[in-house]
C-alpha cells in the first residue's frame, strides 16, 4: 500500500503547539493529525454526495 499523504502542516502545528504550551512534537502527531483530517474529508465528501453536490461545503462537517 502506498503512503498516506500528510495533510497538514508540520511546521505550522509545532509552531501553535510550541506557542501555546512551550511543549514539543513528535513527528507521528503529525502522521495522527493528517489521518483526523483525511477522515472528516470523507465524511464530508459522503454528505455531500448524498445531498446531490458536487461541492463540499462547511455545513458537510458535521
């Protein structure tokens, strides 16, 4: 199987992370954090198909 995609920004996470409580960050919360988002996106891309789009709006992140 092919590796997941990071979805999200490391550098921009550590950096919130670090800013708001002075802690660091392992390398797999970024791994845990891509797949969160890969998971609302698929929801969000089911509720949306079955509302008859084909665009994913806010209101597909229930």
């Amino acid at each position: 199987m092919a590796e997941k995609e990071t979805l999200v920004i490391a550098s921009k996470v550590k950096a919130f992370i670090k800013d708001a409580s002075e802690l660091k960050v392992s390398a797999a919360v970024i791994d845990v954090l891509s797949d969160k988002v890969r998971s609302l996106c698929e929801e969000a891309i089911k509720n949306a198909k079955a509302d008859g789009r084909k665009t994913v709006q806010e209101k597909d992140f229930k």
